[in-house]
C-alpha cells in the first residue's frame, strides 16, 4: 500500500515536471523504486528491487527527460515520437515485471546468521577460495577464449568468498572485502571501462546494508557517495580514454591521477555538460528507439533468427559451430540499430530492441515478459540450492551481474547465466557437504566454536 502511495504521489508530482502522462509516470515509477530500496533495504536483499531500478531509468526516466531537452543538447537523440516510444516502452517494462514476479519465492529475505554460520565453520576455505580468485582475476586476461571465459566466471567467487567472509566476522575481513572491490575498480579505471566495477560496488552496498542494517544517516552518506563517484567517473572517463587508447600513455594508476585530479572539482562533476553524459549514458533506450525507427523503415523483421544465433553462441562450443557469433561482435547491431559502431567501441541492443528486431511491438512485450521470467526461474533455482545451504544465495550475484544491465546484450547474458549455472551448480555439488550445516560434523564444528567463545 505504502510502495502505491509513493507512486500516485510521485507520479502526480511529476506531471507539474513533465507536460505528458507518459514522462509523470515514468518520473513517478523509477522513484517509487529508488525511494522503496532506500527505505527497505534493511528489510530484505533488494537484487531484484535494483534491476528493476536500472531498467526503468534506462527505459523510462532517462527517455522522459530526454524529450524534454533541447534536441542540440543530446548527443543520442530519440528518433521516434514519445507517444510511440512509451507505447512501446511502457507495456514491455510492465511484463518484464510481471515475469520477474511471476515465480513466487523467499530467496531475498535469506537467514543470514545460518549463512554466518556456514561461512564460520569454512573460514578457511572461503580465505582461500577469495585469494584464488583475486589471483585468477589478475592473470584473467592470459586465457584465450573460452577458457577464458570459464576462469573469468570461476574468478568471481572471490566476491562470494569475501562478502560472506565479512558479514561473519567484519572487523577481520572488512580488509578483504575491500580488497576484491579495490582491485576491480583499478581493472575498471584502468582499462576505461567501469560498469562491473560499479556494479559490484553496488552489489556489496546492498549487501551491507541487509546484513548490518545502518541507520538512514549512514544510508545517506552511501548514496551521495555512490552519486559522487558515478559523477567523477563520467567526468573523467572521456578525457582518460582519449589520453590511454589514441593519446599513448600508459593504462596506469599515474594516468588515472592525472585525469582525475584535473576533473575532480565541482565545475566539472555538477556542469552542465557531465550531467548530460551521465544522462546520454543511462539512456539505452536511444538505441532502442533508434532500432524502432530503422526496422519501421525496412521492415526485415528476423522472428527468432537472431535469438537462435545467440543460443547457438551460447550452448553450443566452437568446434561445433565455428561460426558463431563472437562475445562483443557489431555485426547484429550495426545492421539493425540504424548506427555504426567504430572499432573500440561497445554498445548492446538491449532486450526490446531485440524483440522489436523478432516480431515488432509484440516481440517488445514478448520479450520483456521471457527476461523477467529467466530471472524469475534463476531466483528459484537458487533457492533450491539454498536448501542446501542458506550459503548459496551469495551465487545470485555472480549469475546475473550482466543481466541486471539494461545496456548488455541478449546474447551476452544468455551466455554468461548458461555458463554461470553449469560452474556454479558444479561448485554447488562439490561443496555441499562442507556448508550443510544439519550434518553431523558442521554441527560438531559449530559446537566447538561455541564452546571457544
């Protein structure tokens, strides 16, 4: 009841902003969102209340102000009509929803004194385990391929390791902790490309918050400080990628200071010119539109030509289809987006492009509605492993760190949730017995503890 008043209020507050319905309710649904996360997040791990936050900015807020601004100040412009955009927008987020709801289950409000517990009788491990995987990230970029691929995902239960490490014992590992999210924001400055970085930092935000349950003060600070760095990374990422990639200095901390210190000021954090690359950047629904307008134009609508390409790449390896499509591959988007992307640069369709790309509007509202049920159905297989183990809940995170992103492509998260569930089922199966805690010898385990205390 209170999460519908917030709306109403909101998206009446919005309509005095913006001079349609469609941009009010926009406003008033992505802050509904925003404002709930930091009121409840004490309450429950809000993973899910987060990827619903970041497809309703990057789909209906981000568009909603764009139509506002002056058209010369907007570098990616909308190129169809708002009515037409929303149409399309709004029923598709709407199902994207309704599929991640679709599946009752209790996987977000996880006993985290049995998760303390599993992590205590392991401590061990999980040190090891953590160290391993900063070890694997350092040397990540070695392996070709997918082998690559396979150690990337491996690497990333040093995050699993070191937040359950930290929520068991804080003062001994909140060094550890730190560590893993220091060593993927330098990966993340140093290579120009902070979107994981920021992710996990997120992720480990969310975290905490559920686990320690800090007062709205502390919960503030976290906020303004996470707005700060989004800033001060805009802010200094064009300049740092010029410099590093076509100026010829080196990818190094030395260069991350240089920029940083001549861009750390409030000019260029709070001017005009960052809040509108920050905007441009949270704005996938510019290529969405600019996919709409292009397939309007030719109408070579594809069915599930191109979706079958993205399994294809996904489930099936090389030797066998040598022809698949490879991870962060233009050809799909630059056929279809109506833009060129140049080499060295990244950008995904995003899923309604994708279902507009299949089967036009219907492929939109099909589409959102199949993501929100895939996240949905990896909900509930989690939690079935959390029968297992309270422990396991942790493993959300590695699985769908890519999914939760509005910019990342079809394929990619295809890709990297059939990949995560065989690696992480595997982990699952092989460490069950040292994090059941109802066996005999963990509860022997505990009891000695205990007794140590």
């Amino acid at each position: 009841m209170k999460y519908f008043l917030y709306l109403l209020f909101l998206s009446l507050f919005g309509i005095i902003i913006f001079p349609n319905v469609y941009a009010a309710l926009a406003f008033g649904l992505t802050l509904s969102i925003a404002l709930h996360i930091f009121l409840k997040s004490n309450e429950s791990f809000m993973f899910r209340e987060w990827a619903l936050l970041l497809y309703a900015s990057n789909y209906l807020l981000s568009p909603a102000i764009t139509y506002q601004l002056n058209p010369d100040l907007i570098k990616y412009g909308m190129k169809i009509p708002s009515d037409e955009y929303f149409s399309l927008a709004f029923p598709g987020y709407l199902l994207f929803v309704l599929g991640m709801f679709l599946i009752p289950n209790r996987i977000f409000k996880p006993e985290f004194k049995r998760v303390s517990q599993a992590a205590l009788i392991n401590e061990r491990f999980l040190v090891q385990m953590t160290l391993f995987g900063i070890l694997l990230r350092l040397v990540s970029e070695v392996f070709p391929g997918e082998l690559g691929f396979f150690v990337y995902l491996v690497s990333m239960m040093r995050f699993v390791g070191a937040f359950s490490l930290f929520a068991t014992r804080t003062s001994k590992y909140s060094w550890l902790a730190a560590l893993v999210l220091l060593v993927e924001l330098y990966y993340g400055f140093r290579g120009g490309m902070y979107h994981d970085a920021i992710m996990w930092v997120i992720f480990f935000a969310l975290f905490y918050v559920y686990t320690m349950k800090p007062r709205i003060r502390v919960r503030l600070i976290g906020v303004s400080s996470l707005v700060i760095l989004i800033l001060f990374i805009q802010a200094i990422k064009a300049s740092y990628r010029e410099q590093v990639w076509f100026g010829g200095k080196e990818a190094s901390i030395e260069t991350i200071t240089s920029v940083g210190a001549s861009k750390a000021s409030s000019d260029e954090m709070i001017g005009e010119n960052n809040l509108l690359a920050t905007l441009n950047r949270g704005n996938q629904a510019w290529i969405f539109a600019s996919t709409v307008d292009r397939m309007d134009r030719y109408k070579d609508f594809q069915e599930l030509t191109i979706v079958s390409r993205y399994f294809e790449s996904a489930l099936l390896p090389r030797f066998l289809a040598p022809d698949k499509i490879k991870s962060g591959d233009k050809e799909i988007f630059n056929q279809f987006s109506g833009h060129i992307l140049n080499e060295g640069t990244s950008m995904g369709l995003g899923i309604f492009a994708d279902g507009y790309i299949a089967y036009g509007a219907w492929g939109v509202y099909i589409f959102g509605f199949v993501l929100g049920l895939i996240f949905s159905l990896t909900f509930k297989l989690v939690e079935r492993w959390t029968k297992i183990s309270p422990f396991y809940v942790l493993l959300l995170l590695p699985m769908l760190n890519y999914a939760v992103r509005p910019d990342c492509e079809l394929q990619t998260t295809i890709n990297h949730l059939a990949k995560s569930i065989v690696v992480f089922g595997a982990l699952v199966y092989f460490t069950r017995n040292r994090f059941t805690l109802e066996s005999a010898e963990n509860q022997r385990k505990l009891l000695h503890l205990s007794l140590m205390k």
